[in-house]
C-alpha cells in the first residue's frame, strides 16, 4: 500500500464508526492464489496483490475494470461492489457476476504461480476499460513503463510486472497518479486521473496503466505477470503473459483443480473443511511458513502488521493439520514435511525462533519481541512460540520417513529443549515473557500451557531416551506448578502472575491449558482435583467472556476481560473468531479427556463445544459472506481486522476432526 492510497482512504473514511481509515481492508471478497502469489479480487471485479511476504514481488496496489458501449461516446460504466462472488470448484478460481446497465458481465479470476488471469464474459456490444497500477519493488516513484504493442512493462529495478491482453489492446496510455495538491485536498480523486496534456513524458514515468479490450465472440482476458529481472528476461516474460491471456473458462478450470492439495472426505462439514484448508493454502508460502493473514495495515498505523510469519500462529496450524490429517485422511503429508523443514531453517542458534519472519525467505522481519536479539532482559520475548514449535516438531518426528529430516529434527529439539529449559523458572512456571495477543508481560497461564505441551510431547516422541525422560521431568515440574496460577474467586486460572500479583481477568487465551492437560494425561495422568479445576476453568472463561450483542446477530467470545483493541467507537469488547473457535476446541478437547477417565460430564462439554463451533462454521454469523473468518467483529456485525485469518481456520478444521474421530457429531 503507498501512501497515496492510505490517504486517499483516510479521507473516505475518517470519521467511520467501524472503519479504520488509511487501510487495505479485505473483509470482502475472495483471494485467489494457491502458489505464490496472492491475489484479492474485490466485489467490485478490482485487483490487489498481497503476496509480498510470500513471494516478495509487489505487484498490483490499485485496479477497476468497467466497459462503454462501442462506438459510443457514452462514459465508462465501472463496476460497482454489489456484485455476487463465489469459488469455482474446490480450487482457487473466483468468478464475479456484474450486473450494469449495458448487460451482464461475468468475471473469472485464477492466479497462477506468479501470473493472474482475468477473463470476461458477456452477451453486450460493449468494450472493456482496465485501470491497473503496479508497484514493482513496492514503488510508486522512480517507476517506469515500456510498451511492447500488445504488452505493457511497468518496471522499478528488479521487479518488472507484465500486462498482456486478448484480443490486444485497441488502446493502452499510462497515466500519474494523485499529485500533491489532490492528495492535500479535502476532496477524493476519481481514479484513473485524466491524462495530462502539458508533460508528455509522464504517462510512461508510473505504474498506472489504462487499456481498452475489445469482447471478440462475447471474451475478453487480460493476465498480468510478476517478475524478478534476474530469473525471467524479458522475452520469456512476454510469451509467457502473451500465452496465458488465450486460456479460456475450461482451461482455467482446470488449472484450477490442478492447484488443489488434500482430499476432503464424505462429511456433513465438507464446505467447512475444504473453505480451510484453502484458506491455510492461500496463506502458504513456497517454503511452507505462512502469513497470519493479509496485511491490511502496512504503515502500522493500529496494528504491528499480519503480513509476517508468526512462529505461535504457524507452529499451532501445523499442529492442527497434522492432528487433522491423522484423523481424516487429508493427504497433506508434504504440508507437514515442508513445515518441519522451515522450522529447522529458522531456528536461532541459542534454540529458540525470533519473534517474526518472512515467509519468503525465513529471514528477520520487522517485529517487537525479539529481545534474544537485544541487550536487556528477556521479557520482550514470546516463550510460548517455542513451545509451540517443539510440540509440532515432536509429534511430527514419528512419523517422518526421511532420514536426513528425522536427523535436522533431532539436532532442533535437542536446542530447543535447552532453550525452553533456559526460560522456565524454579518454580515450574515460564518467566516473564510477553503473551500470546503481544500486548503485555508476565507469567501467563497460556504460556505454561505451550510449556506442559511441548514437554510432554517430547517426552511422548520417538526421539533419545535421555531427551525423553528430561522433557517428563519437566512436564511434572510444570504439571504441579500450575496450581499457583489458580484463582478461587473466580475459579479459574489466571491470565498471569505479575510482579507475583495474580491478574486473575478471563482469557480465551488460557483455554489451551485443556489441550496440554490432554497431551500430558497420555503421558502420567491427570489427577481428578485438576480435572475438577479443568471443569470450572472452562465455565467460568465462557462465562465471563460470552458477548451477544442485541445490534446484530453475532454472537461468541471476546479475546479477554478489558481488550480495548481496535474498538472505534465501540465500548465493549469485540467479538473474535479465534478466541470463539478456541473455545469450541478447548470444550472438545475437555470432553475428550472427561470421557477418558469416564466423567459423566464429558457430553455436556461436547455439546459446548458443538454449540460454539455453530458460531464458526460456514452458515454461523461469524463467517463472512464469503465463506472467511475474520480476526475480529464489532456489535453491529461488521467483520474487522486481518480476513481471512489462518489460525480460526485451522481451529476450526481441528475440532471437527476431533469431533469425528470420537464419535461426537
């Protein structure tokens, strides 16, 4: 996003009850790109890639398409956001049904690798104008653009992006964007800007391009390619943009069908199912390391950013799919192999992971945690990442069948074991850290939970009897030490142990401890009095943290007791897909574990979780209109925050997984 367009959207949007001005939002319409790059195509029919942190190649910030009568000097008909959207098949083609006064127009949109392909369809005697604006090298300066007759190159230094059409283009001109005095103005600029006439230099001193389609036989396609100068010379390029503006509905089709991993059983929850693990795919990098979702903030301006790869979301989604592909047959084994792979890659020597990367590469991202790094104490760290790392790569390990991995995984628990050791205090529980939403420090029950898991499944994995038995040590250790964490007021466990004052708000957050306890019940046992504690935790936090606002129809959980984040003009709580999908999870997974030691209260628990997972699932009110989970909703409704978010997804896809494999449907 360049700063243009976060100013531009500032001023639509400034005094928006539940719109956060100056950002990229994505909580309507549907992404296409199940390779590399990712592609989000508006109800509107526009295009913005938000595939840099999976590819790093920019691409396209701003797009509209419309048509005009031919032969008439009638003006262009842009597309308007009324348009109804949907999936074509399991893949990741997105068709778009436009309805203007001219007749209707059909949109089909497929990215390929790094290619994206738009195809229209339509039965009027129309032309099809095309507003397209890269911004290679994540420029909008300093960009410039070489015509090649029926091709355009928009180019800053490495990145050069392609533009190709069919039929040809019968018109093709580039055009500047806002200048100063319009970005200053109180007033918004209709985009594309008119073509100045007093430099002539300018139209190919930009990014910004406006063509002219001809429909032949009722189609018209235009594709655009991403590239890197180094790896794609110029010729190449324009064959391979020239070739994939002649696919046509079918072959798109199968393109798409070819782009789809796993297999999704019979189920009544299929839709559920395949809507996840195409969101987790889209989410995916080359090397396997996902973004938390689609950076809708890149200036910061109310948030640090969710373009990253967080190794918390990533490692509990790995968790999640391998759990699931076990319990369903999804066919995702290279999914779990390339995980386990990036978290070899990433690791820092001292046995822990930095708080961000890039998904592209692995390298050091932009982030505030990263306190290993720095001089200082270690409180800006989040131990509860490298919990979750461990506990992925030990359940894993047993079933890799590659030697030389099975080797990389060894050498990775046996330092992360140090380092987890390293941030666990005397007393059983982790050391001041910051906590899983990032927003303060202290000794967090949700902490301690990634801890109990990660020991425990160490100790439960394949690997070295001397690792094993120290890692059981430890999970006892962390077992007995939970009690500390206990509130009896408001029985439950406490958010955290600050300055050895027990902060005993309800947290989503803490309902993790239930999984743990179930990891470690394999390993010794859970007593009945934890049990018990287990039982009351859960209540008290659904409880506390249930929301149903009387403005609108979604219902759930809030993230916890007194999150003032992102609430606009909001004075409540907002409601959040993960933390509601937490709680259908950790409901489950306690009904589970009642039903293990035969506890009576096992199905009341199932029919919580059952009840919360209503919420979720495609029909609930916390599924958009098309078929995403967003981070966040306000009172009235309104989705917020980064859409489709990959976390509730895979929580999702995990409980009903469990669901199914223990009979509870």
């Amino acid at each position: 996003m360049q700063l243009r367009d976060a100013l531009a959207d500032y001023k639509r949007h400034a005094e928006h009850p539940t719109r956060f001005p100056g950002e990229r939002r994505t909580t309507s319409g549907l992404f296409s790109g199940l390779g590399g790059r990712l592609v989000h195509v508006e109800r509107d029919g526009s295009l913005r890639d938000f595939g840099y942190p999976l590819s790093g190649r920019w691409g396209i910030e701003r797009s509209r398409f419309g048509i005009r009568p031919v032969d008439d000097d009638a003006g262009v008909v842009w597309f308007d956001d009324g348009a109804a959207q949907s999936y074509v098949g399991d893949g990741g083609l997105v068709v778009t049904e436009h309805e203007t006064c001219y007749g209707d127009v059909t949109q089909y949109d497929l990215t390929i690798d790094d290619a994206h392909v738009t195809r229209f369809e339509t039965s009027a005697n129309v032309e099809l104008v095309s507003f397209v604006h890269f911004q290679p090298d994540g420029r909008d300066t300093l960009v410039g653009q070489l015509l090649h007759g029926d091709a355009v190159e928009a180019y800053h230094a490495d990145e050069h992006d392609f533009l190709a059409a069919n039929p040809s283009f019968t018109h093709v001109e580039g055009r500047v964007p806002e200048r100063f005095g319009e970005l200053l103005s109180d007033a918004n600029v209709e985009l594309p800007r008119p073509l100045s006439d007093d430099r002539y230099e300018e139209g190919q001193l930009s990014g910004a391009v406006v063509t002219t389609v001809p429909f032949e036989g009722g189609e018209a396609t235009v594709g655009t390619l991403l590239t890197d100068e180094t790896e794609t010379n110029r010729d190449e390029a324009l064959e391979r943009v020239r070739t994939l503006v002649t696919l046509g509905r079918e072959s798109l089709a199968a393109r798409s069908a070819e782009q789809v991993d796993g297999t999704i059983p019979d189920h009544d929850e299929a839709v559920a199912m395949r809507d996840d693990v195409r969101v987790l795919s889209l989410l995916s990098g080359s090397l396997g390391l996902r973004i938390a979702g689609p950076d809708f903030d890149p200036y910061y301006a109310y948030s640090g950013g969710y373009g990253y790869t967080w190794f918390r979301d990533d490692a509990e989604i790995s968790t999640f799919l391998f759990e699931s592909d076990e319990k369903l047959g999804l066919g995702l084994s290279e999914w779990h192999e390339r995980s386990a792979r990036a978290y070899c890659r990433t690791q820092r020597d001292d046995g822990s992971w930095p708080h961000r990367v890039w998904p592209f590469d692995g390298s050091l991202a932009p982030g505030w945690a990263n306190a290993r790094l720095e001089s200082g104490d270690d409180a800006d760290y989040q131990a509860d990442q490298t919990g979750s790392v461990i506990a992925f790569l030990a359940s894993y390990y047993g079933e890799c069948d590659d030697p030389s991995l099975r080797a990389d995984i060894e050498s990775t628990l046996e330092r992360a074991l140090d380092s987890l050791d390293e941030t666990l205090g005397d007393d059983g529980l982790p050391v001041d850290c910051q906590n899983a939403w990032e927003n303060m420090t202290g000794r967090f029950s949700h902490t301690t939970a990634t801890f109990l898991d990660a020991y425990a499944a160490l100790a439960l994995s394949d690997l070295d009897g001397e690792l094993t038995d120290r890692a059981a040590a430890r999970a006892r250790d962390v077992y007995d030490a939970i009690d500390s964490l206990w509130s009896d007021e408001r029985e439950c466990y406490a958010l955290r142990l600050a300055d050895g004052e027990l902060d005993d708000r309800y947290d989503s957050a803490a309902l993790a401890l239930v999984a743990a306890h179930r990891t470690y019940d394999t390993l010794h046992g859970v007593d009945d009095e934890r049990l018990d504690r287990l039982v009351s935790h859960v209540e008290s936090v659904f409880d506390g943290l249930w929301h149903d606002p009387s403005e609108s129809d979604v219902k759930g959980l809030v993230r916890f007791e007194g999150d003032d984040w992102r609430m606009r003009e909001q004075d409540t709580e907002k409601i959040w897909t993960v933390s509601t999908a937490w709680g259908a999870n950790a409901a489950v997974e306690l009904a589970t574990l009642l039903a293990a030691h035969d506890d009576d209260r096992s199905a009341a628990f199932a029919d919580e979780g059952r009840s919360l997972l209503e919420l979720v699932l495609p029909d609930g009110p916390l599924t958009t209109d098309d078929g995403y989970l967003a981070e966040q909703f306000f009172d009235d409704g309104t989705p917020d925050s980064a859409t489709p978010l990959g976390w509730p997804h895979a929580l999702r896809l995990a409980t009903l997984a469990t669901l199914t494999d223990e009979g509870m449907l």
